[in-house]
C-alpha cells in the first residue's frame, strides 16, 4: 500500500462550553492547553528517529468543522503519501468531503467512515 495511515495525529471532541472544558483540562491534568489545544510530542518506538505529535483540541458544540453537528468527536489520522491514500480510497468509492488544504505544517483532507464519522486526514511536512 503506497498511501496509509501511520497514527493518531488528534483527537477532538465538542463541549457545550469549550474554553471551560479546556480549563478544567489544564486545572486537573496539567494540560497547558491553548485555544487551538494541546500538543503531545512522540517518538516512534520502532524508529527513534522518527518524531512526531498529536494534538488534542475541544470544539464548540454548534462547531461544524466535524461535518455532521451530531458528531460529538473527530480523529484526525498521520497519512503516509497522502495523494496515493485518496487514490485508493477514491478507487473503493470513499470520496474526500471537501476540498484537500495544504499549509506549510501539512496537507489535510477529509473522508467519512461507513457509519457517516467524519475523519481528518493529516500528512505532515
């Protein structure tokens, strides 16, 4: 397989109140988290010299960056060939959402999962 997923790059979930959540985060865990989250750096254990990080965030409610206003979570997924991964999909009928982005931390695409969960796909630079 050319393009696949090497691991969790970000877990998001929505909250009523979303900067007191985050607080409540920072209060009883030690999170330190910021208005666009938490970062969780990492090494990969089965090659130390490759590093990387997953980002925690929590979202308002009425957000609809998860596509579906019902979805209360997102998984943000680390692509390897991010191009060959949509191909493929592409190839199975799983169609990206909208409109790959590319910014100077990483290419993103989006995808929903057969129960209609939407996905973030992330490629890092």
């Amino acid at each position: 397989m050319e393009g696949k997923i090497t691991g969790i790059g970000g877990v998001f979930f929505k909250s009523d109140n979303a900067q007191e959540t985050r607080e409540w985060y920072n209060e009883m865990l030690g999170f330190d988290a910021q208005e666009w989250g938490k970062s969780f750096p990492w090494i990969d254990a089965n090659d130390k010299t490759t590093e990387g990080l997953t980002v925690w965030n929590v979202f308002k409610r009425s957000s609809d960056y998860f596509g579906d206003n019902n979805q209360p979570f997102m998984i943000n997924y680390i692509v390897q060939n991010m191009d060959a991964l949509l191909i493929q999909l592409e190839s199975q009928g799983v169609m990206q959402v909208k409109p790959m982005e590319d910014y100077d931390y990483g290419k993103f695409a989006w995808i929903n999962d057969i129960n209609g969960n939407r996905i973030e796909l992330w490629e890092p630079k």
